[in-house]
C-alpha cells in the first residue's frame, strides 16, 4: 500500500493533470503508441480502421477520456463489439474476463500489480494484456520528446509558485511523467509527481483534507479529473480537449486569481463546467448496436 502525503508549504492546493492537459501528448501517445500496439496484441488487424476509431474516441474524443489504460482497453473492445461493420468482417473480438474481474478488484491498476496477478495466476490473458501494457510503455519511452508544454503552463505554475502548492495529479506511469516534467525543467513547481503506481486521482487528491474548504483546485482536461475534484469537495477548472491553449490563458489570467481571492466557486464554476460538457459527447459518432 502506498502511503501518499506531502509536506504543506502553502494555504492552497492545486493538482494539475499532465498528458494532454499540461502537455499536448495526449494524440501522439495514443495514435502513435497505444492504438498500433492495441491493434497487435489483440489481433485486430482485420478491423484495424474501426479498432482505430473506437480507441481515439474513447481516449480523446469522449467523456471516457483520460481514464485508465486498463479500462479504456476494455471499453475501446466493447464499442468495436457493438459497431455492425466488425460484426460482418466476422472478427471476432474478445474481452478476457479475467481482466475485467482484475479491473473490479484492483485499486492500483499498474504494471507492478498486473506483473503480481500474472506472478500469482498464471492466467495467460493477463500475461498478454502485461506484454501489451509493457509495449506500450516501451513505445511511450522510445516516442515521445521534444513535446513542451502547453502555453501559458509555465507561466501559470510561475505564477502559483509561493502561493499555493502544486501536485502533479495523473494516471500515467510515474517514470514517463517525471521524464517529461524534468525535459522541460518544470519539474521545480511542483511539491510532488504521482501516477498510476501511487493509485487514482481520487486518491491523490485526498491531500485536500490538509487545506481548508475552497483552499484545493484540480486542473483537468477530462471527466475523470472533474470526478477526482468533486469527490474531494475541490474546485475545478478544465481545460477543454481542443482549446487547450484558450484554456490556459485563461487560468492564467484570471483562474488563478479568482481560485486565490475566493471568488471561484458558484456562478464561475458552473460556467466553465457546462462549456467544459459540451467539449466530451457519450455516444461515438457511427452507430453501434
């Protein structure tokens, strides 16, 4: 069990995402890692273009955005279970049980965990959902550089330095986060760097109970960052999938001062919510069955 807890510096709080909300890493990662390894490891090769689909709907382009690797897998299978055009190539696609039963149970839903379920179990669809995982962090590592951060993020953590604490909050690996805040010397700002190994969002974001009420502001492009918020009483400012750099300037310009000067939460809030809303649809744009 990982103990998670961070030395208080400053009255406020802020946890800020990172794959595509501080960096625009978010399509590289997917299209260029995930989706190609996806494709392989679960034979899906003759519904390629469709798999493609529902794995950058599901990860980019919907209100599942964001979620966790295991899941999202599982949810990317079952919309490609649903779509009529894979039903009439007559691929059949297979969602093993034991990774769903795996998902239920685990609350750290990493590489370390799964590598001591495969250990334990010997189940050879968790070992391949492993080999899957590990390919994809490999493709990640060899991938992924030269990618800044957003504009104005800097800027912003700049401005938050002294004022309030800031915690890196995501379900990415730990190893590929701290690589690519430190590429980009950003790394300074912020008190703490957690992943998927230290557990969810939710759970990171229990550092709130160290701040007063009002006092913690989660940064997030997804649902699953706003869920992390609300379910810590904290304050929330998205950054919309599309308008990312809109998104922050206008934290910077005045998101972080109405969260430091009180007056974020009520009419500003529920403002940045409901457009944040219309940014991530429920349904995918084909038919599904």
């Amino acid at each position: 069990m990982v103990h998670l807890d961070i030395a208080k510096k400053c009255d406020f709080l802020v946890g800020i995402d990172s794959d595509g909300c501080a960096f625009d890493t978010m399509e590289l990662k997917h299209k260029e890692c995930f989706i190609p390894n996806i494709i392989n490891y679960m034979e899906l090769q003759g519904v390629s273009k469709y798999a493609r689909e529902a794995a950058e709907f599901v990860n980019l382009y919907s209100r599942s955005r964001g979620i966790n690797r295991f899941p999202a897998l599982v949810e990317t299978l079952e919309w490609l279970q649903r779509r009529p055009e894979v039903k009439a190539r007559g691929v059949e696609i297979r969602i093993p049980q034991s990774l769903r039963d795996w998902i239920k149970r685990e609350t750290k839903l990493a590489n370390p965990a799964l590598e001591r379920e495969v250990e334990q179990s010997g189940d050879p669809d968790l070992k391949l959902i492993l080999q899957w995982s590990k390919a994809v962090n490999a493709a990640v590592d060899a991938m992924v550089r030269h990618v800044p951060p957003f504009p104005f993020v800097r800027q912003s953590l700049e401005k938050l330095q002294g004022k309030a604490d800031v915690l890196v909050v995501s379900a990415t690996p730990e190893g590929a986060l701290k690589k690519e805040w430190a590429e980009h010397g950003i790394d300074q700002y912020v008190v703490a760097i957690w992943g998927q190994e230290q557990g969810t969002k939710k759970e990171h974001l229990t550092m709130a109970r160290k701040y007063a009420p009002g006092h913690t502001l989660m940064v997030g492009d997804a649902l699953g960052d706003y869920q992390a918020a609300k379910a810590n009483d904290a304050l929330f400012f998205p950054i919309n999938p599309g308008a990312e750099e809109v998104s922050w300037r206008r934290f910077y310009s005045e998101g972080i001062d109405r969260f430091l000067n009180g007056s974020f939460a009520g009419a500003y809030q529920e403002e940045l919510l409901a457009e944040f809303d219309r940014y991530l649809p429920v349904n995918p744009p084909w038919p599904a069955e």
